[in-house]
C-alpha cells in the first residue's frame, strides 16, 4: 500500500477512535474541541477586525464634507451644513446642521428625508442615550424634535452617537469655512499612513495578543494524552506497529481539531451576534462587518488541523508505546537548555538590528519584528519545561501531605503542568512589554497644552457674531447654575499702513475681568488701555508694538472682508493715556501681544472681523456644572465650539491602538480562563481512580483539595517569573528599537503579574467543586 493510503488509513481510524471510543473517547473528543475552539474563535474574530475596521473608516469618511464638491451660489442641488460636535461627559456626540437649498439637495448617508428647521434625525445609541436619566441633560441641550432614525449606512457603528439638525439660519452666515455649501458628501482625502512608531504597536499589538491562542490551540490537543497512549498500546497488542499507532493517534488529535473548527465557529457567529451590543471607548462594529478576509479564514481552516497532527507526532516523540504498556523515555533523561537558548537570542538577533530608530529612521521591517517577538515568546514555552523540571526536581520530601502529593505529581508530569501555564506565561510577557513600550513612547504622543483648567474650566468660541451676541452668550452662560465666572473676549487686527501685514498690531478688548486673564494689570476701569509688555511667545499670534497716540486702521486693514458684512476699515487712535501691563499666559496658554482695550476706549463697528472667545470657570463642587454651561452655549450659539481645557492630550490614534489592545488583552484573557479551566478539568478526570482510591485509603479531601492548589500555584509562580524577565527583556529591546529611554513602570508590571496569577487562582477555585465530586468512592467503579 502507498503511503499516503497508508497515512489516509490510519488518520480514518484515528478519526473513528475519536467519535467511536465510548464515553471516555466522546468526552476527550469534546474537551479537545472545545479548548481548540475557544482559540478558534478568537483567531476568526482577530482576522475580521481589519474588515471592520475598515467598514467604519468608510461610512465615516462617506459622511464628511472635506472634500465635497462645493458651490457659490444657491442651486437646486445645493446643501447648506456646518458641523456642531458636541462633548457630553464622557462621550463624544457629533452632528450637523442641515439646510436644503433646493429639491435635488445630497441627503447626507442614512438619512430618508431631511429634519425640517427645529426638528432632528438621531442614531439609535443616541435616542437610546438621551432616552435615560444618564442623557438628561443632553437631551435638554439637543431639544429638536426627533422625526428619525439615521440608518446603519450613514453610522460608524451601532454604538455611534450622531445627529442631524434641520435648520433655515445658515444661508444668513454661509462663509465657506464654518457653514459649506455642498452639491454632494464625498470625501477623496486619505487618512496619512502610520507613522513608524504607532505601525510597530500595531504589529506588536497582533503577536502579543495571538501568541497565547497559539500555545492553548497547541495544549488543547493533547488533552487526555495518558489514556490515549494506553489505548495506543492495546492496539499494539492487536498487532499495529510502533509508526501506525502514532498516524491513529495523529487522527484522533486531527478529528479534535475539527470538531474544534466547527465548535470556534460556531462561538464566533454567536459573538458576532453580540458584538453589536459592545461598546468599548464608543468603539463599536456592525455583526455583519465582522467578516473574516476569505484567504484569512482559510488559513486558519488549514493550520489548526495540521498543527494538531504535528503538535500531536512531536509529543509522541519521546513515547515508547509497547504492547504491555507505555514507558515515557523523557522522564529518566532530563531536558536539555543549549537548544532552548537558541529561540529565544535569534529573537533577539532579529531585533537588534533594528535598535535606536524610531520615528526618523523609516519603517520597521514588519516580518523582522514578528519572527523576533514570536522567537521571544515561544522561548518561554521552551524553557519552563525545563525550568520547572529543575525547581521540583530539587524539592525533597519536606513539608505537609497536601505539598508532597503536589510535588511528586509534578516531578512526574511536570511537561503537562508546564503546558497548562504556558499561554498565561506568554500573555503576561507580551503585556508587559507592551505596556513598557506604550509608557515610553506615550510622551511623544501626549503634548502639554499649556492650559490651565484651573483659571477656565470651557473656553467658547462663537464662529460668528458682533459685540453684542458675544455679550448675550457670555451674560447667558454666566447665569447657568454651577458657573463661577464667564468673561467674554474679542481680539482684532489694525495696521497704520494697511497695505504693510508686517506691522499688524493685535487688539484684544474686554473687561475689567477678561482683560486680567492676558495682564496684570496695576488697576482697571472702563475706559482704560493699556499696551502689553515682555517677550512675546512663539506659539501666540504675533504682532508688531503700538505707541500710545498711533493712528491704526481697525477690523480689516486690507479690506478683504468689506463686501462681506458692509464693513470697511475704521480709523481709531491708541489712547495717549494708554500704560504698560506686563503680558501673562491667558487660561489655554498663549502669552499675548499688542493693545488692552476696556469696552469705552475700544473702537467701534468692527463687524464680523473678530476673534471672539468666552472663558467659563465652573464650580466643581456643582453636579453637573460643565454640563451646564455647554448646554447655555449651545442654546446661545449652535456653532460656537465649546473646548474643555485639559493639561495634556494623546494624539487619537495612540489612544485607539491603546484602546484596541485593551480590548483584544480582555478577549485573550477570556480565552486564557476558558482554556485553563477545561485543561484542569481534564487533568481531573484522567486522575479520577486515583483521587478516589486516595479517599478510599483515608486521606482527606480538604489535603488533596490544597495539593490539586498547589499544583496550580507552583508552575503559575515560575511561570511568571520567566515571563517578567523575558517581557521586561523584550520591552527594554522594544524601547531601544523606538528610541525612548528604558524605564520600567513597575506598577504596570505588577497589575499585570496581578492579573495572571488572579485568572489562575480563579480557575483554580471553578475547578473546586468538580474535584469533590470526583473524590466520591463510586469513582472506583469500572465499566
């Protein structure tokens, strides 16, 4: 017969064991396919997120305006819009304005029919929202009446908090900037590609996570591998040669890892379903765009099944399965190091290169990054074996019962206890590393503002409007509840030679109050001027200095904007009266130059040509206060930008691969309890006899209950010591590689040895209760 016949023979016997072995081969089977399947599931999920992700980008990008096709006039298929987004808490809700001009009007993707003026088009997770006591106050601030429902084609996904608000007031302010006139939504800008820090946390992000699927997938096919190589011996009772029983063996390990597809698939259309449901950060995907890429998909559909096989012909490796039983050659001789070094310093050899990049030294070579971290993390899967045998082969017989049983089943199997931790070995390495490489390169990706939250909570700027609409929103917002203060200032431009930009003197006028926010000043009444002193700072709009006494060409000295509003320039004198103030950075960090100007010695009718802002402090001692006052400023001025001041801000997209790790590290974590819970399982029924047999002879359960603990907790604790060192090794590498200073966060190293040791004890606990069933005597019964 030829040898594939012979191979196809023997893996269909295989496969037939697996399905027709009795209970006892059912049960291996199932255990088998569910610990394969988790893994499957989440490798299915894992390849159709860059799907999804790119679904989101695109209905995103198909509702943006950037690059539509713009007209001058009203037409007939004209659209007026301008973008109101809004921050409610935590959230961020966006929208638009929306004004047909004509019958043939773009309707913006989800929408049937526009809002008429006062009324709203809402997505679902924002009716939803606004419906609650959470969104109260939202829904005070977008007060329309809701007359629909925006459909999934014009969301980002089913979490997405968007709205649509009809309005008849924009032709009145349509500049082009802030209210386009648009004749179609499309969008042709590209999104700029990642820079090569944020491309390396991406790949890094991928390996680290999906590591661990690969270690479980490669334990969970050799569940029950004790009682399947007895039965492997019978069958050399019957006459199969030593190279036949390990093709069965392979096509009972080949039947699991199917039976492991179809169950992972089966979890990941019903997570699929539920995703629509999760929301995490307000990131959120359509069920139906979470489709795996085909090739993807096949890929894994191939690789499972062969890396059961393979997985299943190495362990059989150091087997000898006779017709009177089986003898493990590799417990008499103990495991050797110098080839388990190999993986882990070619890991490093791929990477070394690479050190002391970062953003200016190109692109990291994406294949040379994943071979080396992968190298690196499966040399921890290597070593602990070996680490493992050396520790409890060096344990006496010291100690209480409960420590005994444990260390002397560990001394016997301590290939399987390694298995078992191995994948939280590996999770808990590449999250430190990356923890480590986020917390270095976090400074290049979150700036200081130099804002000052403590002088104004919310800085307002309307888009448009004169002196008085500025004054109504300030005196507005100041008598919400919860409001402190709420000073209102406006800075415009003047020139003695209008035809010279370079000698442009900056004018910022305000009261008393809002004046002390760019000076200090010795003392102020309406009516006074004065001309700010000190280094000006690069980051402010520059100016040029004003005598007392100049004659200055106010609002447009070049008269770009005349037509505009009907405005021309006007003629104003700085008053000679007019004292020095030393300049001081104003409450979002600009230290100003050029003229202070109280409401009385300002000049007059300057239009719209006018930078206007409000700084509002809010009482933080009031609930709900910044809340408050966005809703007043949204009331006054739909399209004044209401800007929360902060300290610091993360650049979006660091934010969003931190966000994704963070989701893809509770998946695996998911994954990494299911797993070890059915491999302790399983561990349990194999020993089911001898646990009985135990009590039988007297021991106590409470005794044998601590050792199954401890059997748990000795492989966990070495485990996790290997993988701080290799994680903070790969880390130190990582930052090298990025250019940062090597720094450890010890606090996050700590959460995240905290975490793996918490999902071990967990499982450990879960599996308690099974345990004192199987302790019970009817365990000796034998069929």
């Amino acid at each position: 017969m030829s040898k594939p016949r012979t191979w196809a023979r023997d893996l269909a016997l295989g496969t037939r064991f697996a399905f027709a072995g009795g209970r006892e081969g059912w049960t291996r089977t199932l255990l088998t396919g569910i610990g394969v399947g988790l893994g499957v599931a989440l490798l299915l999920i894992t390849s159709a997120l860059p799907s999804a992700m790119s679904a989101r980008d695109e209905r995103g990008a198909a509702r943006t305006t950037f690059s539509s096709p713009t007209a001058e006039r009203p037409g007939r298929d004209t659209l007026l819009t301008a973008q109101v987004d809004q921050s409610y808490r935590s959230y961020g809700v966006d929208g638009r304005l929306l004004q047909p001009e004509g019958p043939d009007a773009p309707l913006p993707p989800g929408l049937t029919a526009f809002p008429g003026p006062g009324e709203m088009a809402v997505s679902p997770a924002l009716d939803e929202l606004m419906k609650t006591a959470e969104g109260k106050l939202l829904r005070e601030r977008l007060d329309g009446k809701i007359v629909s429902t925006i459909g999934d084609e014009g969301l980002v996904g089913p979490g997405d908090l968007y709205f649509y608000i009809g309005s008849d007031q924009l032709g009145k302010i349509a500049d082009g900037t802030y209210v386009e006139r648009i004749t179609a939504f499309e969008n042709h800008i590209e999104a700029p590609p990642l820079d090569p820090v944020l491309t390396l946390l991406v790949v890094l992000t991928f390996v680290a996570l999906l590591m661990p699927v690969a270690v479980f997938i490669a334990a969970a096919v050799r569940f029950g591998g004790d009682r399947r190589d007895r039965r492997l011996a019978a069958l050399r009772l019957v006459g199969a040669d030593g190279r036949m029983v390990r093709r069965i063996a392979a096509g009972e390990a080949l039947a699991g890892s199917v039976i492991g597809l179809l169950v992972g698939t089966g979890f990941f259309l019903v997570a699929r379903q539920l995703a629509g449901a999760v929301s995490i950060s307000q990131r959120s995907v359509f069920p139906h765009d979470l489709n795996p890429e085909f090739w993807l998909a096949s890929l894994i559909a191939l690789a499972v099944p062969a890396a059961a096989v393979a997985v299943t012909l190495l362990a059989l490796r150091g087997v000898v399965i006779e017709p009177l039983g089986v003898v493990r050659t590799a417990t008499p001789r103990r495991r050797r190091i110098w080839w388990r070094l190999l993986l882990p310093l070619a890991g490093l050899g791929l990477l070394a290169p690479m050190m002391g990049r970062g953003n200016e030294g190109g692109q990291f070579n994406q294949w040379q990054v994943s071979g080396g971290v992968v190298l690196l993390l499966v040399g921890i899967t290597v070593l602990l074996p070996w680490l493992l045998e050396r520790v409890v082969g060096r344990l006496g017989g010291s100690g209480g019962v409960s420590w005994q049983l444990a260390v002397r089943r560990l001394q016997l199997t301590s290939g399987t206890a390694a298995r078992l931790v191995g994948g939280i070995a590996v999770a808990v390495a590449g999250a430190i590393a990356l923890q480590m490489l986020f917390a270095g390169t976090e400074g290049e990706y979150t700036k200081d503002t130099g804002q000052d939250p403590a002088r104004a909570t919310v800085s307002i700027m309307p888009r448009h409007g004169t002196d008085a609409k500025l004054d109504e929103l300030a005196a507005t917002v100041a008598r919400s509840k919860g409001i402190t203060k709420a000073v209102a200032l406006r800075s415009t431009t003047g020139s003695p030679d209008p035809d010279r930009a370079d000698q442009d003197v900056n004018l910022h006028i305000g009261s008393c109050a809002a004046l002390a926010e760019l000076a200090r000043l010795p003392s102020c009444e309406d009516g006074d001027a004065f001309v700010l002193t000190g280094a000006p700072d690069p980051s402010a709009p520059q100016g040029a200095p004003a005598a007392p006494g100049t004659t200055l060409y106010v609002g447009d000295p070049r008269g770009t904007e005349a037509g505009a509003d009907g405005s021309a320039p006007v003629a104003w004198t700085v008053p000679a009266d007019a004292r020095p103030a030393p300049a001081r950075k104003d409450p979002i960090g600009l230290l100003r130059t050029g003229v202070l100007l109280t409401p009385a010695a300002a000049p007059k009718s300057l239009g719209t040509h006018q930078f206007a802002q409000v700084y509002v402090l809010v009482d933080p001692a009031v609930p709900d206060g910044l809340e408050l006052a966005r809703n007043a400023s949204f009331k006054a001025e739909p399209l004044a930008t209401a800007m929360t001041l902060t300290q610091t801000r993360t650049s979006a997209r660091f934010g969003s691969i931190r966000t994704g790790l963070f989701v893809g590290a509770t998946l695996v974590l998911v994954l990494i309890g299911a797993s070890l819970l059915v491999s302790q399982l399983e561990q349990l029924r194999e020993r089911k006899k001898l646990l009985s047999s135990l009590v039988a002879f007297g021991t106590k359960r409470s005794t044998l209950s601590l050792s199954v603990l401890w059997q748990t907790a000795l492989p966990i604790g070495l485990g996790l010591a290997l993988a701080n060192t290799v994680g903070l090794a790969l880390g130190a590498v990582l930052m090298r590689m990025s250019n940062v200073r090597v720094r450890v966060d010890w606090a996050s190293v700590a959460a995240m040895t905290g975490i793996g040791a918490g999902v071990a004890l967990v499982v450990t606990l879960l599996s308690l209760p099974p345990l004192l069933r199987l302790m019970r005597p009817d365990g000796l019964r034998t069929e």
